[in-house]
C-alpha cells in the first residue's frame, strides 16, 4: 500500500486556547500526535501493536513552525505523514491548514524505535522502512536553529519549577513530549507570554522523565530586539545533574 498523506479535520474548541483565543502550543502537539497515531494504526505500527513485540516509538527531536496561529472556533485540517529514514531516525512531517490551503503550521520531527526491555533504539523495521519511503510526497523544509554541541544557557535568567503528575503520563509510562512543550513555554512570565507571541520551537528529547519527578525548567535570553527575542531552555532534575531536554523558542511581539 503506497502511503498517503494522513488528514483529520479539527474544530479549535474554547479549551484548546488560552484566554486570547490562541491555539496552546501543548494542544497543537498532542493534536499532531493524535493524527500520527492514527496514521500508525493504520499500517499496524502504531504503540499498540508495538508494544506486544517489545518495541514502541519514542520522540527525540521537534521542530515547528508557526506562520500563523489558530484561533478559537476555526475548523482546520491536520496533514501528517512519515517523511523518511535518517540513520536510526523516522522522519515525520505536519502540517495544520486552513481550508484555502493557507498554511498556519508546519513540524518535522524524528523518532526512535525502541526497546521496551532495554530502553534502547534500534534500526527501524521493514513496515516503517517502506511506509516511510515508498511515496512521492515531499519532505518538508525546516531549517534546524537548535545546535545540540554548541548549545549552553549563558546564565540562567529564570526558572520555574512543575511536578509529573499523573496527567502527565504516556503510554509509555513518562511524561508525554507536549507536557515538556508546555513546561518550557510556562517557564516564562505571564507578563512575557501576554505581550508576546511563540513563532518557532525546536525541542530535542535526552532523556525521560519518569512520574512525580520534580523538574526545573531553566532559561536564558540569547538574542532580543525590539520586535524579536531568542530563549534557550533546559529542563532538568532536582539536582541539576540530568538534562531532559534543550529546547530553543523564538517569539514576537504582538499588541492585540
């Protein structure tokens, strides 16, 4: 079966956004999750089917692009589909459209295939090989900002502190990617997320965090201008020993 794109149309329900009507940045990921999941069904290598031979999906890099944000009420549609194979790495590619086709979003993202015994990825399997590359769809372009070896907080400049409780758990048993999303993101002031706007995140997974873990989630300010600012974040444990994720956000100013 030649694989095709992926599409689920979605209303942006009042509890999808916050009090401005913005789309969450959390809701946006679980809302490409979602789809994926659904397209993995559908070739019988979703977690489910998986999970009975040992294996299941694990999220190590994301990247989306917001050209515009998606308002309470509007009905849009969710194009998802796996985009190709890099070394150990599935590719995955969304994109959330308004039905004019106007583009309001797009993310890669890449995924491990893991070992559940031994939390470990291995190469991926001939049914992801083949649903990932036999087609013609085209991959999308993102221009990676997040550099893991250069990557460093100059100093911290704030931090906030969550606990993973329960409705932070996956199928997998850890914190889910979104809640890391959201965990970088409410690192910053009210006052700060008021006046401005997330038009660029890219996230790499290190390692999982397991449930009621106390994280950190840390920040510093790279680059500002008036209209512009660049953020680096990290989360890590109690002790500051273990690195969860590194992330990096770029934001612009809005007055509405």
């Amino acid at each position: 079966m030649k694989t095709t794109k992926y599409i689920d149309k979605v209303k942006i329900h009042n509890h999808y956004t916050n009090y401005k009507g913005r789309l969450f940045i959390k809701i946006l990921c679980d809302l490409f999750t979602s789809a994926a999941e659904a397209q993995t069904e559908l070739y019988g290598v979703d977690v489910t089917s998986l999970n009975k031979e040992g294996m299941t999906w694990m999220l190590h890099r994301q990247h989306i692009e917001l050209s515009k944000v998606p308002l309470q009420g509007e009905e849009v549609y969710i194009e998802t589909w796996p985009s190709g194979i890099d070394r150990l790495f599935a590719l995955r590619d969304c994109r959330m459209i308004r039905e004019s086709g106007e583009e309001l979003v797009r993310a890669s993202s890449e995924w491990m295939y893991i070992d559940l015994n031994r939390r470990r990825p291995m190469r991926q399997s001939e049914e992801v090989v083949k649903m990932s590359t036999e087609h013609d769809i085209p991959h999308l372009e993102l221009t990676s900002i997040l550099n893991e070896k250069e990557f460093q907080l100059s100093e911290i400049q704030g931090k906030r502190q969550f606990e993973a409780t329960f409705d932070n758990i996956d199928f997998n048993g850890h914190v889910t990617q979104a809640s890391y999303v959201r965990w970088i993101t409410n690192s910053l002031s009210f006052e700060f997320l008021k006046e401005h706007l997330l038009v660029e995140i890219e996230v790499i997974y290190a390692h999982e965090i397991m449930p009621d873990s106390t994280i950190f989630s840390n920040y510093s300010i790279e680059e500002k201008s008036e209209d512009r600012l660049v953020i680096h974040h990290q989360l890590c444990n109690e002790s500051e020993s273990v690195n969860h994720c590194i992330a990096k956000t770029v934001w612009e100013r809005y007055d509405v």
